[in-house]
C-alpha cells in the first residue's frame, strides 16, 4: 500500500526560486474534503447527462411515431 | 488596450503537485494573465480552480460550457455551479487563460474573465469570476478540483503574465 503525498510548489516571482513543500494538515483535510465533494459532483453530473441523453431519445422516438413530447422533451429541442 | 505581456514568473510541473503558487507577486502592473496547461489524474471529472492571497473568498461565477461533437456545437448550459476545466490526458492538456485585471489595487472587488477546456471531454468554458475579497493579489494559487488526487500531473504548466496599460 502506498502512502498518497500531498505537496505544492512556491514559486517566488520576486527572487525567482522555486520550493516543493509538503502541504499543511490543514491544507491537506481541505484537499481530501475536496475529491469527496467532487466524486459527489460528479456522480450528480453523470447522473443528469444520462437523464438528457434518455431524454432526446425519448423525445426523438415521439416525434418519429407522431406522439406528444412532454414539455421537457420539448425544451430540449427548442432554444 | 493591453500593450506588452512581460513574463513575471512560469513553472513547469517535474512532480506531481497538488498545486502551483505563485508568491510576492510584484504590484507594478495593472492586470495579469494566467495560463494554465494542465492535466489530472481523474478519468472524467475535474478542473482548475485559483485561490487569492491563500483565502477562500466567496465567488460568483457567470458563463457558458459548450459540448462540440465533430465541427458544430451540439449542446450548451450554464456554467455557474461547475469547476473551471476538465480532465485531459497528458497528451491532450486541458488548458485556461485567466485576465485579472486591476490586481493590485485594494478595496474593490477582485474579477477574472477565463476561457479554458479540454480536448479529452470536447468542452470550451468561458465565464466570469467575482471573488468577496477586495485585498491587492499578491499570491496566486492554481489548482485541480476533482475526484481523484487533485495533482496536476508531470509536464503540466503554468505562466504569469504582469500587463500596464498606461
């Protein structure tokens, strides 16, 4: 098992060094607080690009069999 | 009218970091450009995100995503509540330029206009950013929001750009 390492680079634009520094606890609760907020968001993004893609589907079976679209499958196709 | 980009600073990424800060950042400029090419670890989620002076200021972000597929734009929402780039490869970096104008001036508001995407997912972002914190820019952090790691990976970049406009 490895151990994830978390760092960060300085670059001072006065003198021009550059310095890896390992990130603070602080930093690093709010690194690993952030990919939990992100994996959420995402699985929500996925979740909703799913229900739009079934949507235009559904929306281009309708219209090719004639039938009424729901105002949603509408809105998709109008701008 | 922007005249002269003068490089202030640049990095480029040898191992992977979870972000690049850009420090003592000098004030004789009027606005500044960041350029970010960059890349993750994350399969299909992610972005970059900057941060002023090590403070989370509350934002406000405006814009449009746009999905191509082939040569024509086939899908289009609004931007506000997502990340500022997405996932790419490292052969195909997702990329963002960041205008900051009026950086160094205190007491009002600071604001960015940023374009960016990402070749991998087919998106191109452009959006506006207001931050809370009206404090002069003197330290810029970049980095990677997103379900993985949250390190950009070897040979990403970033370039700091100081412009007067007289």
């Amino acid at each position: 098992m490895t151990t994830e390492t978390y760092n960060k680079v300085i670059v001072n634009c006065s003198t021009g060094e550059q310095e890896i520094m390992p990130l603070t606890k602080l930093e690093i609760d709010q690194v690993k607080a952030d990919i939990v907020k992100a994996d959420a968001e995402r699985a929500t993004q996925k979740a909703e690009e799913k229900r739009i893609a079934d949507l235009k589907i559904s929306a281009k079976a309708k219209l090719i069999a004639g039938e009424p679209l729901t105002e949603e499958e509408a809105n998709l196709l109008v701008i | 009218m922007a005249s002269t980009y003068n490089l202030i600073a640049s990095y480029t990424v040898t191992t992977a970091v979870n972000y690049i800060t850009f420090a003592s950042i000098p004030s004789t400029y009027t606005d500044l450009v960041l350029v970010v090419g960059g890349s993750n670890t994350a399969n299909d989620y992610g972005g970059f995100y900057i941060r002023f002076n090590n403070t989370d200021y509350s934002s406000t972000i405006t814009g449009r995503r746009i999905r191509w597929s082939g040569s024509f734009a086939t899908d289009s929402s609004k931007e506000a509540s997502w990340p500022l780039a997405q996932y790419s490869t490292t052969s195909a970096k997702s990329f963002a330029e960041y205008y900051i104008p009026n950086y160094s001036t205190s007491s009002t508001p600071k604001s960015a206009n940023f374009i960016g995407g990402s070749p991998d997912q087919s998106y191109v972002l452009y959006n506006n950013v207001w931050w809370s914190g009206t404090d002069a820019i003197t330290t810029i952090d970049v980095g990677i929001y997103d379900a993985a790691t949250n390190k950009f990976t070897t040979n990403s970049s970033a370039y700091l750009y100081g412009i007067s406009n007289a």
